[in-house]
C-alpha cells in the first residue's frame, strides 16, 4: 500500500490539472517510476506469475486460491487502473504509451476473469503447482542450494492450496476435471528421483533436507488429494457438469482482453472462412501437378478435395520413426540456424542462441505434440526451450497417425514455428531486445502466434525447402489448419457445432487424420480464444510488412522489418502497427 500511495502522489503531478505541461522527457521519467513500483507490486499479488516471469522477490510465496485472495486481486487491480487513468497519456513516449495500454488492458483482464469469466470456479486445470516449481528448480536464476530452499518454503501451504481449489470449485466442466488429473499426475514426476538426487548432491545441511523432503511429501500428498477428489467428482453419475461452451458474449470479451486486437471474433472467422475455398483452389493446382508422379497408373478423382486428400497421403507416407522424431526435430534446429545466418535476416546472434531441445516435461503433456518455453523475462541468461513430446510413449497407432500429421515435410514447419524463427526466437528477442520489461512479462498471444505462423511462411520465400512442391502443399494444408483453428473454435464455443461437424472439417476440409482431428476437438473443449490468435495475429504482421514495405521504399529490408518489429517484444500488433507506420 505505501508504495501505491507513493505513486499516487507522483500521479498528481503528471497529470492534465498542471497548468504547464511537461516534457516528454519529464512525463517519460515519471512513467518510469510508476512502471517499477506497479511491476513490483504487481508481482507481489502474484507471487504464482512472478516466478514465470523470473522476477524472483516473491518464490517463497504461494497464493491461496479462495475467495478472500480473488478479491483481493479485484481490489488491487482497480486501485491501479485508478492510477493509471490520471496519466496524461498524449504526455508519454511512443514506448511509453504502449506499455500503459498493455498494464491497463492487463488490469482490465485481471479483473474481468476473476469477476465474470469465474474460470476459478470451473476449470479445475488451473490449479497445479507443478509448473512453477519446475521453474524454481531449473532456471539459473542462483545456485542450487538456493533454489532447493526457496521450493521448501513454496511447498509449504500446498495443502492449504488445493483443499481450496477443491472450494472453489462449483459445477467445473468435465473436460477440464480430466485434463487437471492428467496433469497434475503428470507433475508428480516433478518431486521424483531426480530431485532426490539434486536434495543429495546439494549443500543443505541435514535439517534442510528433511525439512524439504517433508514439504514434498506434504505436496505430492496435496496432489494425489487433489487428483482423487477430482476423480470421485467425475465417478459421480448425477454430477452436473458446466458446459465448457462459453458463448458469444464471453467469447468476444475473452477475444478483446486476450488478442487485443482491431478485429471481432466475427470479422476474423468470416474472412477464415472465405480464404479456405482460396487455399482449397491453391492446394487443387499443386496436387494436379503432382498427380503423376505418385499415382502414374490411377485415374484422377474429379472431387478436388479427394484429389488433394490422396496425394497427401503419399507424402504424409514420408516421416521419421517414433525413435528417430526427437533427434529429427532436433536436427532442424541447426539447420534453421544456418539458413538464418546465410540468408541475413535477423540481427541476432544465431548460431548459438541458449535453445535446448528437450523431452515435454510430464506436467505439460497432453495438450501439444511439441511447444517453445522462454527464458524467464527478467533473466537476461538461462535457457529457451523447445518441447518435444515422447512419441516412443504413444501407441502404435496414435504415432503413427502422429508422425503422419508431422511427416519430414510438416515436421521442418513445426520447428520453424516452434523453434527458430518462430517462438523460441521471438521469446529471446522479447528478453534481450525489447525496450520495456512490460511487454516482455504481458506477453499478446497473437502477437506471439502470428508470428510463428507468419515465420512459416516467410521461410518458404527465401527458399527453405528448395520451393518444393510438396513442402508448399504441406505449408497450405497448415495454413488450412490455421485457418481451421479460428472456425471450430468459434463454432464450438459460440455456435454449439457438434463434435461430428468439427471433426468432419478438420479431416475432410482441412485433411487432418483422424486422430489429430480429435486431439483438436479436445484442445478446443479445454481452451477458448488461444486458437484465433494464430490467423489473427499472422494477418495483422504480414499486412504490417506489406505496408511497412511501400512506407520505406528503397529503404526497406526484411531484415529491417524483422529487427524493428521485433525490438517491441510480445506487444499487441496493432499498437506496434501504430508506431512503426507513422
């Protein structure tokens, strides 16, 4: 409170009642210091989020989820947007300016989640202490023994942590009952021998250690708790589950606060929906020019989505073995780092960014066959990493229906995506090039996506792949699936589609197998919004080069164009539009 009050006051001073107006210089400084003390606060009423972030002040700390904290955060964050409201805003920097509408639209969304969304109250996946404890233990931000001592004192109202989801709870969906039992099982693996090796070799004296490892008994004790209370829930025949359709309203609130962008839900699914027919026409010309050389003998099918649907199937034949998907994945990672360097597109050192490749943790498995993990923003060192799921794990037949889905033509796109120039690359720009921590810590997720998808593409025109036509036919079917994701997600969770009509649009329209088809649906009944934020996000940065390029004429270079949009970190496109076009 007394650094609120603080600001307060300094508020006073920058805002529209001084009859001289300030400098930019002066309202610029004096934003600054706002910016400290509210990230500095804001970090401390979420201890959870801090950690993600790497702001490491507050990782002893474990936030209860009941209804005193809930409101505590409600009251907290519209002390702030009060605060905020008094800044002249025409007084701030370019810079400056986005990073207040990025604190205020977070602000908003804090309070609208807990106030009307009530995922709280409905979506049992939320609580897992698995993933900031990952965190704790493996960033760099100290040495070991450090680390160790900061998860004991973490660990230590675990209990109190999940009997109070279990509280909160009230009518959860059944999908997200699953999916939290799926993953915090998956978490326990977290408190296994390998941290029991690490507790060994650590420095901690004797009653350190039995402190620690009494603090995990008492956490994978509060898990398994948690996972048998869920589970008696789900064994319950007269449960009234809570449909996970949100509906219109609380989808375009969600789309509003999450994407931030200039565009509704409707105008982005009416225009996905309008550009499948494009790439549906696109994709029957490059099947026709390839019919012959996989199929010399049969007639072509006159129903051009067979056509283009048969001459997949050959190709998707191409793919790595469930032994070999993790090294293959692995080995795009270098390759992508040298095309980078011989084609000069960015300015980042890559041919050695801190990128590992490794095996998706337990705790995260069950939503995304691969997926990139920053470096923590306010560590400037440590370790980007890019997720790749066990498919040695998977049956025979999901790893193989797997492997066709990422066949040795879409597995080199999932890497672009995930790894370099995609996600991993973009997160380490976000943490060593961005000006402001703000838009590094309130990271926009279609920025984030859009720019893995528009990363796809523009590999493909400077020539990854050797323009061959069947990486461009596999790149259109993932865009087909860009576009996919914006429909089923608006029609599942606005226009109540049956499941028979989603997966009837992935597998036939979009040509996904089957059982990836139903690995969407499922991803689709667990998350709202995410999924719009690929195509939106993609649109708005390639329509931004477009008009970035006539504004700079002779000037221009995708190099350039790389390196300022970059320089903005994780902010929305819109506000970044704003600024690189004036």
């Amino acid at each position: 409170m007394k650094n609120i009050l603080y600001v307060l006051a300094i508020l006073v001073s920058i805002g529209c009642s001084s009859p001289k107006p300030k400098t930019d210089d002066q309202a610029d400084k004096t934003f600054a210091t706002f910016e400290d003390n509210f990230l500095d606060a804001y970090w401390k009423q979420h201890p959870s989020g801090s950690i993600f972030v790497g702001y490491g002040k507050y990782y002893e700390e474990l936030t209860i989820p009941n209804s005193e904290s809930f409101a505590k955060t409600v009251a907290f964050s519209q002390l702030w947007i009060d605060s905020l409201n008094k800044i002249d805003l025409n007084g701030l920097s370019d810079n400056n300016k986005i990073s207040l509408k990025i604190i205020k639209n977070q602000l908003e969304s804090d309070i609208w989640y807990i106030n009307v969304f009530k995922s709280q109250e409905w979506d049992a996946s939320i609580y897992n202490v698995a993933g900031e404890c990952d965190y704790i233990i493996n960033q760099p931000y100290a040495d070991l023994d450090v680390r160790l001592k900061t998860l004991s004192k973490h660990l230590q109202t675990t209990g109190e942590y999940y009997k109070a989801a279990i509280a909160t709870l009230n009518k959860p969906t059944k999908e997200h009952i699953e999916l939290a039992i799926l993953q915090n099982q998956g978490g326990l693996s977290l408190f296994g021998a390998s941290l029991t090796d690490s507790i060994k070799a650590s420095g901690l004296n004797d009653v350190e250690k039995d402190e620690l490892q009494k603090n995990i008994s008492k956490t994978t004790t509060a898990i398994n708790g948690y996972v048998t209370a869920l589970k008696a829930i789900l064994a319950d025949k007269n449960y009234s589950f809570r449909d996970f359709r949100i509906g219109k309203e609380l989808f375009s609130d969600k789309f509003k606060y999450d994407l931030a962008t200039d565009f509704t839900p409707e105008q982005v699914y009416e225009k996905a929906t309008a550009d499948k027919q494009m790439y549906h026409g696109k994709m029957t010309a490059i099947a026709n020019s390839l019919w012959s050389k996989y199929y010399q003998a049969e007639n072509k099918p006159s129903d051009s989505l067979k056509l283009i649907q048969i001459v997949l199937d050959k190709i998707q034949l191409d793919h790595a073995k469930p032994s070999a998907f993790f090294d293959s994945l692995t080995n795009h990672v270098y390759r992508l780092k040298q095309f980078i360097i011989e084609k000069d597109l960015f300015a980042f050192d890559t041919a050695s960014p801190p990128i590992k490749v490794r095996l998706m943790p337990e705790y995260a498995r069950g939503f995304s066959v691969a997926s990139a993990e920053f470096t923590p923003p306010y560590q400037k060192s440590g370790t980007t990493y890019y997720n790749i799921d066990d498919l040695t794990a998977y049956t025979p037949e999901k790893a193989e229906s797997v492997l066709k889905e990422y066949n040795n033509y879409a597995s080199q796109l999932l890497s672009i995506h995930e790894a370099v120039p995609g996600h991993c690359l973009q997160g380490i720009y976000n943490n060593k090039k961005s000006s402001d921590v703000v838009r590094s810590v309130f990271q926009n997720g279609a920025m984030i996506e859009g720019w893995a998808v528009y990363a796809e593409s523009m590999m493909l025109e400077e020539g990854w792949g050797n323009n061959s036509p069947e990486m461009e036919l596999v790149h259109d079917k993932l865009k087909l699936r860009e576009l996919a994701n914006v429909i089923i997600d608006y029609d599942l969770q606005v226009l109540n589609k049956s499941k028979e009509e989603i997966i009837h649009l992935m597998v036939v329209e979009c040509f996904q197998t089957k059982a990836q088809a139903e690995e969407k649906y499922h991803r689709a009944t667990v998350s709202q919004v995410q999924l719009c934020s690929y195509y939106a996000g993609s649109t708005a940065i390639q329509a931004l080069r477009d008009d970035y390029k006539k504004k700079m004429g002779d000037k221009y270079s995708l190099k350039g164009f790389h390196e300022t949009f970059l320089s903005y970190g994780s902010s929305p496109v819109k506000y970044i539009r704003e600024n690189m076009l004036q």
